[in-house]
C-alpha cells in the first residue's frame, strides 16, 4: 500500500501565525483565518522518496463534516476544490514536502482535521496531519468581516484590554476591564460556547454550517453570554444580596468568568450586570475574529412595549412607583461587531448593535441583534434583529407624571432629549472616549430626526392623538405627551427649582446639597417642599431609604432661596455598602395645585489607587509593583483583599489579604509580576471590602521583549 512514511508535521507555526495576526494567541495548536494560504511541511523518513507517480488529495473535516454543510472538503493538489479550498506543492528541501493550503472566505469557522489521502495505481493509504482551528479573518477583503483600517483592526480585534465607561451623563467614568482574548483556554471556551448553543443542541450538523456567518455566530453568542435560556456563561441579578457569587461590581475582566464557567462544567457564573455581560461577549467575539467592541449608552430607556415611551410615577413625597414595566436606566452597555448585511444589503453593513444582557426575549430566546446602526438611524424598526428594541433605548420620550392618594395623576414634564445621551466607546489607540451618537440619531429636534421618529412609530403602528398612545400591536396602552422638540413642562410653571452639590463627595464624607428655589411670577408663595433622598442602582430602581424631610418654603415677589441640605455618612453607609449611586427628589407644590419635581442624582466618588511600577517591564523578568490606597472611611475597616489582573502580566488573578486599617489611613501592598506577553499592557488593581464598593484604578505598561 503506498503511503508518505512521515517523521513529523511541521506545521510552520511561527510563519503562520505572524502571516494570520494570531501569535497572541496562548496556544500550541495551529491558528489560522480564513480565506488567506497557509503552509505544512512534511518530514520525510526517506530522503529520495518522490511523489510524483501518485494523486495526492486533503479531506478536511470539520465538526459534524458533510460536503453539502460546507464542512467537509476534499481537494486534490493543484486544483481547486468545489468548497473553494485548495493545495499547491511548493519546492522544499531534500527530506520535506512542502504546501501551501488555501482556505475560502465563506468557510465554516471552528476545529478542522486535515488528512493527506494518497492514491498510487489501485492502493491508497490515508494519513492524518493533525488539526487546526480557522478563525473569521478581519484582514480579507472577502471576509464579511473585512476591516480595511489596520489601527481599527488592532483595537478592535487584537486589543486584548480596554475601557468600559459607567456613571452619569454629567460625571462620565472609566472602568478599566480585561477582555484577554488570547489568554489559555479562552478560545476553547468560546468555542465550546457555541456547542452548548440550544441550536447546537436541536440540529449539530445545521448550527455547524451557519458558522460561517458573523450575523449567526454573533447572534448566538448574544444568546450563550447569558444564562436565561440555555446553560449560559453569566446568571444576571439586579437586586438582593450576593452571598452565593460574585457581586457584579467586583469583576474586572472576562478571563476569570469564562474560566469559572468552563472549569465548573457549564455552570452559569453568578452575577452580572450589562457591563459584565458586554465585557465578556466582546472577549468571545474577538477571539473568534469578530471586531467588536463595547458601548455605552446614558439615559437608556427599556421600552417594554415599544411604544417609543417610557412613563415615570413619582408621588407626592417624591417616590418612585412602579405603575409600569417600563425604565431608564442610568447607563447601559451593549457591543457593536463589524460585519456587512447579506440579508439586509449593503446599506446596512458595518456596525452591528448586539446584546447580551437578559432583557426582552427575541424570538422566544433572551438575545438581541445583530441592528444594524445604520437601520437604528434611520428608523428602519422593522428590520432584523431587534432593531425596534435598540431604536427605543436611544430615541423615547420620557414622561414624568406625579401620583396622588386619589389615584389622580399629573403630567410634570415631556422630555424628548433625555434619552440616549453620550453614547460612548473607547478611541482607537487611546483610553480616551469616543462620542458616538450620530451613529444611532440625527440631531435631536432636527428635522430630519422628526422625520425618523414619526417613520419609526408609524412601523411600529403606534398611533398618537392628543395626549393619548395606541398600540396596534402591542398589549399594552400608555398615557404619555406629543413628542416635543424641547422639556416640556405640563403648563406654564410659577416657580422654578434646582438641586446643587456643594461640593463634589466623597465616600465616608457628609453630602452637602442646596435646593435652589425660585418665584417666578410676582404673587406671593408657600411652597410645600418634601425631599427624599434614596440609594439607587444603576437602573434607578431603589435599594435603600436614606433620608426624608418637609420644609414649607415662603417666596415673596420673584424671591429666590437657598435651603441647606445635609446627608451625613451616619445616613448613608449602610445603605452604600456596595454601591455608591444616591437619588435625591424634592416635590415642590403651592396652594395653588402646581406642582414641581426636583432629580438629583449623585456618585459618590473613591480616593485613587496609587500604582507604582519600580523598574523596566521585560518579557520574564520579575518586577515589583507598589500599591498605595486609604480608606476613605472614618471608622477601622477589616478584612480587605487587593486584587490585581491583567492580560500578558498575571496568569490567574492575583488575590493579597489586607491588614485592618484605622480611620484615613493609608497602606502600601508590594506584589511581582513576571510578563509574559510584550507590547502594551494594561494592569489593573481592585481593592475590595466589605464596609465600601470596590476602589479600583489601573496602569499602562509597556513591556519589551525578553533580552
């Protein structure tokens, strides 16, 4: 029988690697991108064996391999294949057998067996190579993932760290987080991800061949990144405690999450909030060559019912009530991945609004996306997938009314700028922000995003008259205003109010706020003042009643006055044990019945992390970092853990004890790292405790290659 009698196959690792944009990657195995040549060298036992009287062909088998799936290929040398794949011989050294192996554009991305098949006169033997995994290929232009900026491919594939910004409209933060894409085991994961997948599960061979589709794959992805439906990377929780996992404010990266979920068998990882689930999807998709990164958008609404209107009940004490299923939450974080629209059409290519944050059910499953941004944009509600979703995140009204005993209710404001502010990612090559709303709308109160607005409701089939909402398919009916190009206040206001930080606070710290009223007309005033002050989430939904007072204020003739307001540390700090987010309200009502509702909302800010690092950064060369921090809080704090992780730096999370510490006083942890990786480098620090959320902060390094 003939055969190759082969010593080994060289798969000609570090050529390939550097040719595919996959050295990074903490693996011994071969991988590639497809639609892009790649090269094996077969070492021969016989230098003078020659091949030339017999047909050499490579079946190539994929998951679940069938030919009409596009997971199985057979090519002959020097022809090309039916399935786009091929193979040339290329000279070589005496003793080797050199080829170079051509993989389409199209192909289904995964874990490949490659075989040489030889036929010499009627024998014929079969030998297998090995494996390899292909990978989506951003750097092909017949890739539907094509990205022709070579600085937008780094950041948004090879960047293995990055930035994910939280907080307010009006106080914007950064929150450093480790995506370690190339890290070990993290492409298996993501990987073994889609195999868990409930398509996967339903039909193998069908889920298989969709793979070669980043809007299949991404959507998938959307799916498994959540626990809801499926045996999912991350369970979600949004309120209660966290004594049986991990509070959601104390991850810092996606490595350790996967690795939990992978290492427990599949068990959903307890908690996550969205930026946990966005950090992780925009880990899994980069891995698997997808450009992806991660957004945030302020103000976001969550339109159950998407009627393009979010309603909120205060009553008169300044409470809020949850007459609705609608919100806002103060900040919210999805991914967009690169990729154009066979299904749509090109008009729509680019990015892509993906979800994975367990919201609202997409065809019966807890997904969202691939939108397109350009459909958003535009209005184009009914296009595939969950665009209309999207579209009332950025672009509702948001309608405040007051709730009284009788269970009359009073319209406050309209507002049509408050939703979908600041929508912000991290600038290529920098950790500096990124504005990018004009992607997702046009200029609030511009014509043209008047012109959208009405198109999308009319898709939607929602039909306004008066001050009256009608869903033509949707369940529900909402009382909400005429969508209005400025805040509009329900009638003509007589007095005018606004919430004042006296100084910007910090945690362990007394808060200082004035409550600035003002007499608008010339007629005399009471006014009846109640003010609640409460601990909140992110979502806005409330945790924890700090404060609660009534004052009845008198305005003279346009009369404006200051009322000091103090909310001491005594009030707040068991409320803010994990959390630092406070809303304060203030209900202001005259004799007359008109109403005024005052909203504050305040983040209480943390000292800073001092990280020092005390000499060069080399490739396997120890160096020590030095961490200062200071507890903020005037009472002993116990039991404190110092965390440190960063992609190329640590290979697991490092975890230091802290002793107690007295009251402001500061402490210094010393700790080695040894890189691993060269290039830029992100390390971040954490320092947790039970007595205040976690104090985080984190440094730039770049490391050299080893000497």
């Amino acid at each position: 029988m003939a055969g190759v009698p082969l010593t080994n196959v060289n798969w000609q690792s570090k050529l390939n690697k550097a040719a595919h944009h996959t050295s990074d990657y903490s693996s011994t195995e071969a991988i590639l991108r497809r639609g892009q040549d790649f090269n094996i060298t077969l070492n021969l036992q016989f230098v003078t064996y020659s091949c030339h009287s017999e047909l050499l062909s490579f079946p190539l088998a994929g998951p679940y391999p069938a030919e009409s799936q596009q997971t199985k290929a057979v090519f002959n040398l020097s022809e090309e294949g039916a399935s786009g794949w091929s193979a040339t011989q290329k000279p070589s050294e005496p003793g080797c057998m050199n080829f170079v192996i051509f993989s389409p554009a199209n192909a289904v991305i995964g874990r490949y067996k490659l075989k040489l098949h030889i036929v010499s006169g009627n024998k014929s033997s079969s030998t297998l190579l090995g494996q390899f995994v292909l990978l989506f290929n951003p750097w092909c232009p017949n890739d539907d993932v094509y990205m022709a900026n070579e600085k937008e491919r780094w950041e948004y594939v090879l960047n293995d760290s990055g930035i994910i910004f939280q907080g307010l409209e009006k106080n914007i933060q950064q929150e450093a987080w480790n995506f370690g894409q190339f890290e070990e085991d993290i492409l298996d994961i993501s990987l073994a991800i889609l195999d868990r997948s409930l398509n996967h599960c339903q039909d193998p061979a069908v889920d298989v061949s969709n793979r070669n589709s980043p809007i299949y794959v991404s959507r998938v992805i959307s799916a498994m990144v959540n626990s809801n439906d499926e045996k999912g990377v991350v369970e979600g929780k949004w309120n209660g405690k966290y004594c049986s996992g991990t509070n959601p404010l104390q991850w810092s990266g996606s490595v350790t999450i996967l690795r939990k979920w992978y290492r427990g068998r599949y068990k959903p990882v307890r908690y996550g909030q969205c930026w946990v689930f966005a950090g992780v999807m925009c880990t899994v998709l980069r891995s698997l060559g997808i450009p992806t990164r991660v957004i945030t958008n302020f103000n976001s609404a969550h339109d159950r019912n998407i009627n393009l209107s979010v309603d909120k009940y205060v009553d008169i004490s300044g409470k809020t009530l949850h007459l609705t299923e609608d919100s806002v939450w103060n900040f919210h974080v999805w991914n967009e991945s690169w990729f154009i629209r066979r299904d749509l059409g090109s008009f729509y290519d680019g990015w892509q609004v993906l979800d994975a944050t367990p919201q609202e059910r997409s065809k019966g499953i807890y997904q969202c996306g691939p939108a397109s941004t350009r459909a958003i944009k535009e209005g184009d509600v009914n296009l595939d997938y969950d665009s209309s979703f999207v579209f009332a995140a950025v672009n509702a009204d948001y309608v405040t009314w007051i709730h009284y005993s009788n269970k009359r209710k009073e319209r406050i404001y309209s507002d049509t700028r408050k939703i979908g502010k600041f929508i912000s990612t991290k600038a290529v090559g920098t950790n500096s922000r990124v504005d990018v709303t004009a992607n997702y709308k046009y200029p609030e109160g511009s014509r043209k995003e008047r012109k959208v607005y009405k198109k999308a409701l009319k898709l939607l089939g929602v039909i306004r008259t008066g001050k009256r909402t009608k869903i033509k398919r949707h369940r529900r009916q909402s009382s909400v205003a005429w969508r209005q190009n400025t805040t509009q206040p329900a009638q003509t206001p007589s007095i005018s109010g606004k919430l004042i930080l006296d100084a910007s606070p910090v945690i362990g710290q007394d808060i200082l706020l004035i409550l600035a009223l003002k007499n608008l007309i010339s007629d005399f005033k009471t006014i009846k003042v109640k003010l609640r002050a409460s601990a909140i989430l992110y979502t806005r939904k409330h945790k924890a009643e700090i404060l609660q007072l009534s004052r009845s204020i008198k305005l003279g003739s346009e009369e404006v006055k200051n009322i000091s307001i103090k909310i001491s540390y005594s009030q707040y700090k068991y409320a803010l044990m994990d959390d630092r987010k406070i809303l304060v309200t203030a209900v202001c009502e005259t004799k007359q019945g008109a109403s005024l509702l005052v909203e504050k909302d305040i983040v209480l800010q943390h000292p800073f992390l001092t990280i020092k690092v005390l000499g060069p950064t080399v490739v396997h060369k120890a160096v020590t970092v030095q961490v200062t921090f200071t507890n903020p809080l005037p009472e002993v704090v116990t039991d404190c853990v110092l965390r440190a992780e960063g992609s190329g730096l640590l290979k697991e999370q490092l975890r230091i004890n802290v002793a107690r510490m007295d009251p402001m006083e500061s402490s210094t942890v010393q700790f080695e790292i040894i890189p691993y990786s060269s290039g830029k480098r992100q390390l971040q620090v954490d320092l947790f405790c039970s007595h205040f959320s976690d104090i985080k902060g984190f440094v730039m390094l770049d490391v050299a290659p080893a000497q």
